[in-house]
C-alpha cells in the first residue's frame, strides 16, 4: 500500500506515564491504519516527539516489536508532520514548544524517502515549524543507496544509525537488513557520509544480555569506529512481548561503555523513557491494527 494523501490524524488514545514525562498517542489515519507517537519531556527542559514514518515496518529486527507486527503502509508528509503539531499544540498549552524531533517511531524512514525529506523540510525551513536542523535526527537501519542520496540533500539534520552487533554474523541475526547491507559495505559509506556532511554519525547499540554486551564485541566496536568520528549511544533493552531477550545489567553496559571510552570512542548510555507505557525504543506497534505484510527487505 502507498501513502494514503493529506488525511488529517486523530488521536484515538493517550497515555500518560506515571512521572508525566512521556505521554503516547495512539494515531488513527483516515484509512483506518493507526500508528503511535511520543512526546518525551526532559528534565533539562527539551522536549522531543518521536514520530513514526510508517505503519509497521518491513524490515523484521528480531528486537523490535513494530518490525514483528508487520507493514502496512508509507504515511504522507503531511501524516508526519502531524504528529510533531499534534504534540506542538499540546504543549502550546503550557507555553512550550517540540524543540527536538527524531526520526525513531514506527517504521523505517529511508524506506519511504521522498515524504521523510519533504517532511524534514517542513519540520526545519522557517516557512514551517522552524525546528534548528541540529535537534532533528532521523534514525535507519543502514539502507546504503539512501544515506549516499541522504549525504547530498544539504538538510543539516543527524544521522543515526542501528548497528546493534560488531560482526555480520550477530547482525544479521538480528537484522535480516545486514544480509543485503553488510558492515563490510555499510562502515565505509557511514565515514564517507560524515566526510561529505561534516557531522558526525550517530552509532546506536543496543545492549543485550550474553547477545551483544561482551568485552569483545566492545573491541570489534571500536575497531569499526576507529578514524572517525562516530558517536554511539548504548540503549537499554526495552523488553518486547514474544521476544526472549533480556536487556545487559547496568554493570555490563558501564563496563562495554569504559571500554569503548579507552579505545577512544565518544559513547553515551541512553536513558530510558516511558517503558512502563510501552513508549520506549522497539516497543511502538500500535497493538489494535491488523498485522501487516513482511516483505522481504
């Protein structure tokens, strides 16, 4: 299915953690898909909107609870600009604004490029929302055509990128995408990106208990980063219904964290938000709407 135009949103449900940090919409496009929005409010005073790009997603991470239901369809940039001005006009309330917005909800947006750009534009460009290009991050699971295309497209916005594993075999494992994309092909496109944009590539790793958490798979890391300037961000597992998986203990991923360090690697451990209402990264599925299609990727 393809996007369905410029049908309006309707929020069908919010949640609201326990702490009042993040709050969960629960999207209904005018076809009937539905799609899942968050709203995180830190203690620093940023405010970030994590929107989906799609409904469901394609590309069957073994993590991810958005990849295990499936997809459905492309949204519109219209749908994705939606989200961030359903969330700008209920913090309007409180005399705030969305400062931050990351690409990091439902879907995969280089899997829908044309209207994840077109949307960039509007969220960034004064005659939009005027969102500062640098609190604007759109996370892929490392689709290589589309970072090349990406690096040319002069938005100024970040890019991260889930790598989850330090070798193909562990990867692919967890991503199926790593068999069309390995890291052999991947790594060197990344240091090109960031030589061709002057901004540094967002590395994001998430720690799983005896899977990916060792002293040696720190190392592999750092060899891969090594020479450029990629920052990665450690992300507790946020745990997935149906998935076995258990997120690393805290005095794993403090220790793969020192590791990193030593060898010279800018890396940050990623605090976790609104879990406990299923709002935290690879939990986003929209559990109301049918399952949709796996394709292959």
């Amino acid at each position: 299915m393809e996007t369905s135009g410029d049908a309006p949103l309707s929020p069908d449900l919010i949640q609201v953690s326990e702490d009042a940090q993040t709050e969960k919409a629960l999207m209904r496009l005018a076809d009937g898909f539905e799609i899942e929005t968050v709203l995180m409010r830190h203690q620093s005073g940023r405010t970030t909107v994590c929107v989906s790009s799609q409904a469901g997603c394609a590309y069957r991470c073994a993590f991810c609870a958005t990849g295990q239901a499936g997809f459905n369809r492309h949204l519109a940039p219209t749908e994705i600009v939606g989200q961030v001005r359903f969330f700008d006009q209920r913090l309007a309330s409180e005399g705030r604004r969305v400062t931050n917005v990351v690409f990091m909800g439902m879907g995969e947006p280089f899997h829908n490029y044309d209207a994840v750009v077109a949307a960039l534009r509007v969220l960034t460009e004064d005659g939009g929302m005027a969102i500062a290009r640098r609190r604007v991050t759109v996370s892929t699971v490392g689709l290589v055509p589309e970072i090349e295309r990406f690096a040319t497209e002069g938005l100024g916005v970040n890019l991260a990128v889930s790598l989850h594993a330090p070798n193909d075999a562990l990867r692919s494992r967890l991503m199926p995408v790593n068999e069309r994309y390995p890291l052999s092909l991947l790594m060197p496109i990344l240091a090109d990106y960031e030589r061709h944009t002057g901004r540094r590539v967002f590395i994001e790793y998430l720690m799983l208990a005896g899977i990916n958490d060792r002293p040696e798979h720190a190392d592999e890391l750092a060899a891969w980063l090594r020479g450029t300037q990629h920052h990665v961000n450690l992300i507790p597992y946020n745990q997935v219904a149906g998935v076995a998986w258990a997120g690393s203990l805290d005095a794993q991923v403090r220790g793969f964290q020192a590791r990193l360090r030593a060898a010279g690697v800018p890396v940050t451990v990623r605090h976790p938000m609104g879990r406990a209402i299923l709002a935290a990264c690879g939990q986003l599925q929209a559990e109301t709407q049918p399952r949709g299609r796996q394709p292959g990727c």
